[in-house]
C-alpha cells in the first residue's frame, strides 16, 4: 500500500474538491491548447497544397506563442476585469490580482461566467489558463478562409488586432458579465447561453473568416484549376485529435470535475458522432462514396454545434444536434460557397459560422432543466421544458455577434490593406507561402 500526499491526507471538505477541480481545469487547459497544435495545425496543414502547408502550421503555432504574450499583458482583464457592461478594465493588467492559490474571498468567485455555478471552486490563475487557451485557438480558426494567400505580416496584424478588438468584448458581453450574460442585471432580454464558445469562438471567426475571405479575394487559379488537399492523413489525424481535445474546451467550461462535466463530455461526444456520420452519408447517397474528409468534417461540425448548449442538453439532443450539424455544414461546404462563388478555402465559414449559428439557437431549442437547474425550483429553461423566450434571446445574441464581426473584421482589414496590404505578391503564392514567406520547405524530395 502507497501512502497519500501530505496535502491529499489533510485535506478536506472543500480543500480536496478544489484540488481534485483543479487537476481536472489543468488537464482541460492542456487539451484545449493541444487543439490549436498539432490539432487544427494537422487538420488545416492537410487540407492545403504542398507547397503551403508550413504557413499553416507557423500561423497555429505562432499564435500559441503571440496570443499567450497578449492574454497576459491585458487580453484576460479586458475580458473578465470590471463591471461594465461592454467593457473590460484594466483591474488585471499584466494579470495583476491572478492568484495561484483559491481564495474564497476574491479568486475562485467565477460567478458571472456560467449560470448555475455560483460556487467557487479553482483558482483564478487556473481559470486564466484554461481561458487564455480559447484566446488562441479562437483566430487560429480564422485562418482557413485565407489560407495559401495572405501574407504573414497581414495575418499577425490582423489576428491581433481581431483578438483584441473583437474577441475581448465579445467574451466580456457572455461571459464578463455583459450585456448577453445570461441573467445578469444588465443583459439584452435576460441573456443567452453559451456554454463553451457558439458565439464567442466559432460565430465569430467563422463570420470574420467570411470576411476575410471576400477581402482578400480567391486563390490564384480559383475554379479553374483543380485544388485538392495534399495529405488527407494529416486532415483525418488532426481532426481525431480536435475530437478529443473538445472534451476538454466542452466538458471543462463547467470548471468543475463534477456532474455536469460528464453531462458536457457526453453530449460533445455523442454530436460529434452524429455529425461525423451525417456528412458521410450524404456523400454516400449522392456520390457513392463516403470519404474521410467528409468525416473528418461532419465531426468537427457536430463538436462545433454542441459548445454552446454541452451543459444545457442530453445525449439525445445532442446526437440530434450533430446529426443536423453534418446537414447544414454539408450544404454550406459542398452547395452555398459554389453558389456564392467565395473562396472560403478551408471551410471556416461553413463549418464554424454555420455550425456555430446553428448550434445557438438550438440551445435554446434544447437546454432543459433536467441537465441544467439554472433558474432553480426546477423552472424552465429553453423550448423543449415550453419556454421559447430563449430561442429569441440566443437569436439576438447571434445578430449581434454577426454585426460585431462583419463590421469589425472589415475596419481592421481595411485599415491593413491600406498600410502594408493583405495578400502576397503573385509571384509569392505562385510559389507557395512556404518558401517566400518563411524560407522553408515541408518536404524535401531528392
């Protein structure tokens, strides 16, 4: 028999449940920062030609390093410091207040950010960390729509003003305490919920990757020439690992290794199989063939379609969730881009912005008492326990996220394309970002 840690044999009560939560939120971090690389850094890096599949991988892991620096510095206290409704302060600049011990009194009280879980239960330095991870991941999807054409300065410039710019308030207004906080006194039609990120992570950048997309214009060669992925075993690879680093971005918004996280945990797991066989059983009917990019594809659609609702649904409303993810992505991949014309030339759009807009107002469709007692006495929630006030109060939030990334990414873009332009000489992505951005190449064949 092993004796117990000192800490594990005093502890107890409330001291061993922070422990025991904090362990957990680390184990989260950690899986959320591992989605950005080697997850979407495989998924996206397959999904490129040859000759750009480095830019990729430099955008994701760049941004791990940029945006960590930046979430430090003031990106954690312009999203969750002060009481203001539409802005951050500067209360935790240079994440002054942070502390890496639980207290009670001042840094465990994470109150305004999930409804329903009032109590406090990690350290605030933990609850940085595992935020500061979706303050990465969160541009890092932008980075499909113009992918093999933007140059690397314009994409530092523009991911970083995008982060502080759009993503800070928009955390601020959901989970700060602002004006879509569920709940919170100053709320637009009491709130919206969203529990792991619809509007905050995949409605914005999907919608700014649109945008960035149609201002950048298509891919040399666009519709006129054939551009299939280069290694699909790096796009079923990172996809797989996308899957399972989402339990940790879904199940551990609750902040908490409790019920509800396995409620989290099994809800993304059950849209994401939905999705995943969704989309490849369109493909079979209409093409004869279920590929693994179609897969790959609805599962990353029914992961992103479940965040907003993973601790306000059960299982089956989550298969159901995943199931309509596959459709609607599937549509907005293979039918509305060719119809449109855009070259959103990863996806981004259609299975973020998409399956981000869906999965919101379906939370209001879905979230029910039974999973989540947020208004306690048992109260309704969302439109299946026959309250629908908060079908349209995630609406809102949703038109309200699409304006702040439209108009936003706009400015910012304009403003980058005037000063040192957005996309790369012809020439340069004649030859690939690889070698005339970063000097490098991904394969040397001899």
């Amino acid at each position: 028999m092993f004796a117990l840690p000192t800490f594990w044999a005093q502890a107890t009560g409330s001291e061993a449940l922070v422990a025991a939560n904090n362990a957990w939120m680390l184990v989260c971090s950690a899986l959320v920062l591992f989605m950005t690389a080697p997850g979407l850094a495989m998924f996206y890096g397959g999904l490129v030609r040859r000759k750009n599949v480095l830019s990729v991988m430099m955008q994701c892991i760049f941004l791990m390093g940029l945006l960590t620096i930046v979430w430090g510095v003031i990106g954690y206290s312009l999203c969750f410091g002060g009481s203001n409704p539409f802005f951050g302060s500067l209360d935790h600049i240079f994440l002054r207040g942070v502390t890496r011990t639980y207290d009670e009194a001042s840094s465990g009280i994470i109150t305004p950010m999930y409804p329903g879980n009032a109590e406090p239960v990690i350290p605030l330095m933990t609850f940085a960390l595992f935020q500061g991870m979706f303050f990465i991941i969160t541009p890092a999807l932008i980075c499909g729509a113009f992918a093999e054409r933007m140059k690397f300065s314009a994409t530092v410039a523009f991911l970083l003003a995008w982060s502080l710019l759009i993503y800070c308030p928009l955390a601020h207004w959901v989970w700060g305490g602002g004006i879509l906080a569920y709940g919170g006194d100053n709320s637009i039609l009491g709130g919206a919920l969203d529990f792991a990120g619809g509007t905050v992570v995949h409605i914005s950048s999907g919608v700014s990757a649109l945008v960035a997309a149609l201002m950048v214009g298509p891919r040399m060669g666009h519709r006129r020439e054939p551009m299939p992925p280069h290694n699909l075993t790096y796009t079923a690879l990172g996809a797989a690992m996308l899957w399972v680093g989402w339990f940790g971005f879904n199940a551990g918004s609750g902040l908490a290794a409790d019920g509800l996280a396995s409620s989290a945990f099994c809800a993304t797991h059950f849209s994401a199989a939905g999705g995943a066989v969704m989309w490849a059983a369109i493909e079979w009917l209409q093409r004869g063939k279920p590929t693994v990019l179609g897969a790959s594809s609805g599962a990353v659609a029914g992961l992103v379609c479940i965040t907003p609702a993973a601790g306000y649904v059960g299982p089956m409303a989550a298969i159901g969730m995943g199931l309509l993810a596959g459709a609607v992505c599937y549509w907005g991949c293979a039918w509305l881009k060719q119809r449109c014309g855009y070259d959103d030339a990863l996806d981004a759009f259609g299975v973020h912005g998409l399956g981000g807009t869906l999965g919101a107002v379906l939370t209001g469709v879905f979230a029910t008492r039974n999973i989540n007692n947020l208004k306690g006495g048992g109260a309704p929630i969302g439109w299946i326990d026959g309250e629908i006030s908060l079908v349209l109060a995630q609406i809102v939030a949703v038109t309200i996220t699409y304006v702040l990334a439209i108009v936003g990414s706009f400015v910012i873009l304009k403003v980058i394309d005037l000063t040192i332009g957005l996309r790369a000489h012809a020439e340069d992505e004649q030859k690939g970002l690889d070698v005339t951005q970063h000097g490098e190449e991904g394969y040397i064949f001899l």
